[in-house]
C-alpha cells in the first residue's frame, strides 16, 4: 500500500509525532510529511494493505486534517 495524503501538519514536533504514532501503530516500510510542500503531503507505504480511510481517521484522532491527495 502507498497512500499520499494533504495534511495541516505544520511544524517538525508535530510531523514527528504523526510519524512516530503511525510506525508504532502500523506496520510501514516508510513514512514521511513534507512540511515544506503546500499540501503538506504525508507518504506511507506499508507492506500491508491498509485502507486509506483507516490512516486518515487515525491521524484526524491525533488532531490533524488528513485527506486523500488527488
């Protein structure tokens, strides 16, 4: 699975801690924000496959807009 999604996550702690939170909650190759993109784009790629909506309703519990990127 490789999902890309548009974010708010805005600063370095915050895209730490998303990234921190879904590697210990999810088996994943990679994961990764851009912050510095306009989307602030989030990559995961996981061996697994995971529904998209599944990460997006994760990372909208940690508090943070997740939507698919088109």
């Amino acid at each position: 699975m490789i999902g890309i999604f548009r974010t708010n996550i805005n600063t370095v702690k915050d895209k730490d801690d998303v990234i921190d939170a879904i590697s210990s909650s999810f088996s994943v190759n990679a994961c990764s924000v851009d912050i510095e993109d306009c989307d602030k784009v989030l990559r995961v790629i996981s061996p697994q496959q995971l529904a998209e909506r599944t990460i997006i309703e994760f990372v909208n519990h940690l508090g943070f807009h997740c939507d698919i990127l088109d």
